[in-house]
C-alpha cells in the first residue's frame, strides 16, 4: 500500500520507511496536512480506528475525536502546539467509525519543508485501553485499600521511614494515639514511647530487629497525644523493594487495653475463688475442731467452778482454780476465734450507726494503744447505718488496733475512717461472694512497717503469723475475715514495706433506724429456781457437769442422751419448765425437730439451745433464727443461771454460793413516804398518759405529765417528786437512761418502769427500781407505790 501525496507536500521519506508505515497494525500512524485534513490512512489506522482509506482521506482529523474534546477545541490545540513546539504528546479518548471510544496514547510530529516553514504533521495513535484498564485498576486497588486502611478505627496501621520517621496515618492511629495527619507525619515514632523505653533505646530495638528480621513483634505501654498510657499490640513489617532495598516500616498498633484488663480481672478472679475455696475448707476444718474443743473446756469449767464453790474459803484451793478457769477462758476465746473464721458465730447484729460504736471504745483503745500511738477518727458526714453484733465488731477493732501497735514499735499514728462506699459491678467483679451496692466502710490505717506482697497474701489464714513466738496466735485477722464475712462484708489489705498497712472493711448498709450501741449490761446477782430442766446432752461427761451446776442452782433436773429419748420423756407426761438440748445431736432426729414437736407437745415449754458448732441448725445467714435461745460453749455457771432466769421471764432466787444460801431477789428501794405522792408519769402516748394520771389521783396521788425525757428533766428540776413512773420506750433518751441521770440529780426519788416487753434482769442490773408489765391493774400499780413488785 502507497501513502497518497498531500497536496502541496513532498514529504522526504525512504521506500523502507514508506512500506514500515503502510504494513504496521500496531500503531493508526497517517499525514495531517497544514489545513487538518487526513492525507494518508495505513493498516493500523484501519484496525485501530475503523475507517477504510477512501472513508477517512480528506475529511478533517478531528472526527477521529470525542464530540466533546472538538467542542472545547481540543484538535485545534494540537495543531496550534505542534506549529509553535513541533510535537504534542496526549493521551485521552478517540472515536471509532462505529461510534465507540477507546483510550489512545497519541504522539504529533510537525513537518517542515527545506526553508523550515510548516508543511503538516504526522500523527501515530495506539490503542492502549488495555493498559489504561490495567491502571485504573491498579489505582482502584491502591483507592480501596486506601479507603479499607482509613477506615480501620481498631488498628492503628502507618509507615515509616528506613529511620522511623511517620510517612502516612490512618484514621485509627488518630483515634488511638490522639494525633491528626498533619500533627503526627515527618514525627519520629519513638514519641509514642514512654520516657522509660524511649531512655532504654526500646523504638530502636524494635527498627533493629524488623529490618534484621522482617518483623518485630512485642506488647508494652504507649503514650497518647494527651499523655495517658494504654497497653498496646505492635506489629512492625520491613518493606523492602524487588532488590531487597529498605524502604520503610510497615506498623500496625491495637489498644489491648481492655483485653489486657479482662485477663488481669480473670486472674485475680481465679485467685479470689481460690482463696475463697481454701478459707471455705478451713473454716469448716476449723468449726469442727472448735465444736468438739468446747465439749471439752464446758467439762472443765463446769466441774472446775462447782469446786471453786465448794472450796471458795480455802484460799490456796481457790487460787489454783482460778488459775484453771483463766486457762479455760483462755481456750474459750481461742475456740470462740476459730468459730468466727469458720464464720459460724452465733451472731446477734443489731442496726447501729457506726461512728457511736468507734467513739465508744475510745478509751479502750488508748489504754490498748499507749502513750506513743496517735489515734485519729475520720468519720464522714452522713454516714449511713450498718446491721453488725457490735460486741463483735468492737473485738475486731481492737485485734486491728494492737496489730498496728505492734508495727509501730517506736510509735506512729493510727488513722480509723469512718465513711459511705459503693462498690460497683467493676470493683467487685474479682470477688465472686461479694455483690454491688451501698455499704459503710471502716479503715485502719497505720505508719507502721508495712508488709511484703507474700505476707499479704497469707494475711488472713489462721495461725499465720510474723510475730516472734508467744507474742500472737495468728487468729486476729482470720477472725476478723470470718466475722466479716458471715456478717455479709468485705474485707481488703493494702500495705507497702515501710509505709504501712491499711486495713478496709466493708459492711452492707442498713436504711432500718439505729439504735444505741451502748445498753451495756452491768454483772448481776446469779439466780437459781425451783422449776423444772430436762438436758439432753450427748457427750456423758458434760451432760453430768451441767446436771451439777443446775442442781447447784437449786432446779430439779432430768437428762436424756438425744432427740428420741428426750421426745420419750417429754411424752411421758412429766412437767417440764425448760428444755435445755445441745444442737448437735446423734440419732435420725434432729435437735431442732425434736424442740419443735416439744413446743407443740407443752406450749409453756421454754427452750435453750447450746452448743459449741451451730453447723447453720439454729443460724442462718450468720444469724440466730428468730426467737431461738442460744448459750454457746463453753459457759459459766452464772452465765447458765442468768440465761435461765430471763427465758423464763422471773427474776428466781439470788444465790449466795458460799453458804449455799437462797435469798429473794430483790434490788433495795427505800421506803416511800405514807401519804399522797407526787409522782411524775413519763408516756409518749398520751391517751395512756392521761389514764395514768388519773388513775393517780383517784388514788389520792398527785400526778404531773411529760412525754419524753427532756420534758420530764425541765419537770423534774422544777419541782419535788416522790416517785418517776416511766415507760422504758421513749422517743429519744431511753426511760432508763432517763431514770439514772433523775436518780443522780434527785436521789431521793423512786423509780417505777411500765412496759409492754418482758424485762431480764440484765436490762435493770443493779438499778434501785419497781417493774409494771402493761396492761396492770389499779391493784398492782398501787402495790408499786406502797413497795412491791420491787427488783
């Protein structure tokens, strides 16, 4: 195929170059002349394009373009760039003869004649759709993953230079590490560091080994724009070219925080249930020790005090089994400390405000403490209530307080805190037995030398101790960690060496009112009585040391060996006064059943458990079931006689055990004068207090009214009374807390209590007065006045 000469144009061309040209397909190549007419077409032009010769030769070059580059004149700018640069190089859309588009890569070369004046331009275009499709590809590859990293927030993935430096950030690094873009890039990536790591050369070890290695992987502490820490996952990649040339780091972060977290809480966790599981198996190892310890000191006490009565003038005898009492007290309180890690008290909780109990015992704890120890109280405002045996409680605070003492040899201060606490689903998650909610918190804390981790571990486990030997059980804290927890708490150690321990307790809140810790009970006179007690103990030696002792108390006593033979005697008919059973029992009949079928059997029966190990028979939840009597072992003979005395709801006989002497019951009240009295009735209600006052006046009495004891004190310092006539229950002051404070200011004056309740001797211990049980007769409320019903 020939190429036509243009008009006008002698192109200078070999016969090779001529025939290369017309036999190509690879390339549409063809003459432009000076005016932009097509003046040659070859092969390629053919294949490429669509257009036959005798289409496309004459027409003008730019129907070989888009409508819409010909509208913006986009072939004229060709022709214009080649006469003033002799060359433009394009790539851009071209139009086939059938319509369609293809992508074209398009080189125009101007033509000059010999005087160098422009005589047309050769245009050779090639198809390279195929590679544009190839890199639109590869761009909307590198475009995804572009939009596939940027949109990782979990991650966060960067480069970096072969040096470290921050080349590019995805939207995951800002939101981890804090930093935008424009912040963070041409940075080194050791500012991600700690001060420590970034000291000890850590970013660089990293770099080392991932270009060393290809990778570099290793979890630590990394900073975030505003300082904080997080625990992070790092991974860093070395990208190197086909040559092996190191271009840069790839690196990935997470924050594994959370997770990090969570396997910390597992753990801790697992160690909680196992200390829980261990002082679980203690405890119960310990309970049963404690049980059969006390069947024996109740033997040697029992008999040891029925001899200490009979040879209490024989002043050798008599100091000798004191000497053996003590030791029995002292195995007591060593069993009673073993029961209370084995959390199986017999607790008896009462709602209290704990700030009065602290305050309470703050003589105590001076004279425990001494000279050197300061001892400050921190109670928050508001403090919320708390149901806990104060009696108990107060036994811990002072283990805890002479445990400070002594890691403060030299002196230092203790510090008792007193506030409101919630402990949250996060704070108790490691501590299965302990469930979220309001509870009051008392810490003790100390200067003292503190204790190593490994101490603290072993804190609460009975009879670990780090005192020299004979200076401390090793029971303290384990009986504080049972009384706690049978008391529904929590109980937590936080120490460092040399900068002292604290100790926190934590104790469920009551919203119930409070009432006063201190209704302390003074020593009372022992009673005995005449009615009749069926024990039924097991153990052959303590059922005939109890047998004694009541004997002794002036009781007709009867005895079985278990449940079944004491339900046999109970049957029989025989008057029984009180049924005195030990809670453990052999046999298929159990204590508890056995007392039951009793009380059906006799309803005036009065029952008294006792026992060393209650085994949650008679206690459940740490505390007695209600109504249940309980006298733990060992006991005294007093404390025997006195229990006795207040089921049974009479004051009984006083026993003089020195001479074996009974005497009535009576606390000494004087004479009262024989004409009409003045008296001063105390009652919160006031239909029963105008009843009163005139029931005394139809008596011949002169009556004055008050209706709680600040009234009854303003009356009282106003005027003379014969006698104060008040209710124990009052709002406020307590009717006996207000007959003390009027007996020491008027010491003349006769004291009478009205009550509902049944009112024990330890509630009237040694206070000069007379009881009225309401409802009471005309007849006995004037016996009170001329002199009986006295206590």
């Amino acid at each position: 195929m020939t190429i036509p000469e243009p008009t006008n144009m002698q192109p200078d061309t070999s016969d090779w170059t001529r025939r290369w040209v017309g036999s190509t397909v690879d390339y549409s190549v063809f003459l432009i002349s000076p005016d932009g007419r097509v003046a040659s077409w070859n092969e390629g032009g053919v294949r490429i394009e669509g257009y036959r010769p005798e289409e496309i030769l004459g027409q003008h070059f730019s129907v070989l373009y888009t409508d819409e580059d010909r509208r913006d004149g986009f072939p004229d700018a060709v022709m214009d760039s080649v006469r003033k640069t002799g060359r433009h190089d394009s790539e851009g859309w071209r139009r086939r003869k059938d319509g369609s588009t293809f992508w074209a890569s398009v080189v125009t070369t101007a033509l000059r004649d010999g005087q160098g004046l422009f005589d047309g331009a050769v245009q050779a275009v090639r198809d390279v759709s195929e590679k544009r499709r190839a890199h639109e590809a590869v761009l909307e590859s590198e475009q995804r993953f572009g939009l596939l990293v940027q949109g990782v927030t979990d991650y966060a993935i960067f480069m970096l230079s072969p040096d470290g430096y921050v080349t590019n950030w995805n939207s995951g690094a800002r939101r981890i590490k804090g930093y935008s873009a424009e912040e963070i890039v041409g940075s080194h990536f050791s500012r991600f560091y700690t001060p420590e790591d970034a000291a000890a050369g850590v970013p660089q070890r990293g770099l080392e080994t991932a270009a060393r290695e290809g990778r570099f992987e290793a979890e630590g502490r990394r900073v975030r724009r505003d300082g904080t820490t997080f625990w992070a996952h790092v991974v860093l990649d070395a990208i190197r070219d086909d040559d092996g040339h190191l271009l840069g780091f790839a690196k990935i972060t997470r924050d594994i925080t959370e997770r990090r977290e969570a396997n910390e809480l597992l753990e801790k966790t697992r160690a909680a249930l196992f200390q829980a599981q261990k002082m679980e198996a203690i405890g119960k190892l310990t309970g049963g020790v404690a049980h059969d310890f006390n069947n024996v000191l109740q033997v040697l006490r029992g008999n040891l005090e029925l001899l200490e009565n009979r040879h209490r003038r024989d002043a050798w005898s008599g100091e000798r089994l004191a000497h053996a009492i003590d030791a029995v007290e002292r195995g007591a309180k060593l069993a009673s400390q073993l029961l209370a890690f084995g959390r199986r008290q017999a607790l008896r909780p009462v709602v209290v405000n704990l700030s009065a109990v602290v305050h309470g015992i703050d003589n105590m704890l001076a004279r425990a403490l001494g000279e050197t120890i300061n001892v400050e109280t921190v109670v928050a405002a508001g403090l919320w209530n708390t149901l806990i045996d104060t009696h108990q409680l107060e036994n811990v605070l002072l283990n805890l307080a002479i445990n400070a003492r002594d890691a403060m040899p030299t002196g230092g201060r203790l510090t008792i805190e007193l506030t409101n606490a919630m402990l949250d689903d996060r704070y108790v998650r490691p501590f299965p037995d302990v469930p979220p909610g309001q509870y009051v918190m008392l810490g003790v804390t100390d200067t003292g030398v503190g204790m190593p981790a490994e101490v603290v571990e072993r804190a609460f486990d009975p009879f670990f101790t780090t005192k020299p030997e004979g200076q401390g059980t090793g029971l303290g804290l384990s009986m504080a960690y049972g009384f706690v927890k049978q008391s529904g708490g929590h109980i937590r150690i936080y120490s460092e060496v040399g900068h002292g321990t604290t100790i926190r307790i934590y104790l469920p809140r009551s919203t119930e009112t409070a009432v006063d810790p201190h209704a302390r009970h003074g020593h009372t006179v022992m009673r005995g009585g005449k009615e009749t007690i069926l024990v039924v103990e097991d153990d052959a030696r303590v059922q005939s040391t109890v047998v004694s002792m009541l004997t002794d108390l002036g009781y007709a006593v009867l005895k079985a060996d278990d449940a079944e033979q004491a339900l046999a005697v109970i049957q029989s008919g025989v008057h029984i006064d009180v049924l005195f059973t030990d809670v453990v029992m052999p046999g298929t009949l159990r204590s508890p059943d056995m007392a039951r079928q009793a009380a059906l059997l006799l309803p005036h029966l009065k029952i008294l458990f006792t026992s060393g190990y209650t085994q949650n028979a008679i206690v459940h939840g740490g505390r007695l079931d209600p109504g249940v009597e309980l006298l733990s072992k060992p006991y005294s003979q007093e404390e025997l006689a006195h229990k006795l005395r207040r089921i049974l709801g009479t004051p009984g006989e006083a026993i003089d055990m020195a001479s074996g002497n009974a005497h009535a019951a009576r606390v000494g009240t004087a004479a009262l004068p024989a004409g009409p009295l003045h008296v001063l009735v105390v009652e919160d209600d006031e239909a029963s207090l105008e009843a009163v006052c005139e029931i005394l006046q139809m008596l011949g009495h002169s009556a004055a009214k008050a209706m709680n004891a600040s009234e009854a004190t303003e009356r009282l310092d106003a005027g003379r009374f014969d006698v104060l006539l008040t209710d124990l229950n009052l709002p406020g002051v307590s009717g006996l807390k207000l007959a003390k404070q009027a007996v020491a200011a008027h010491p003349g004056l006769q004291v009478i209590f009205a009550s509902g309740d049944e009112l024990s001797d330890d509630v009237l211990s040694h206070f000069p007065c007379r009881v009225l049980r309401k409802p009471y007769a005309i007849e006995e409320l004037n016996e009170a006045l001329r002199g009986g019903s006295e206590r």
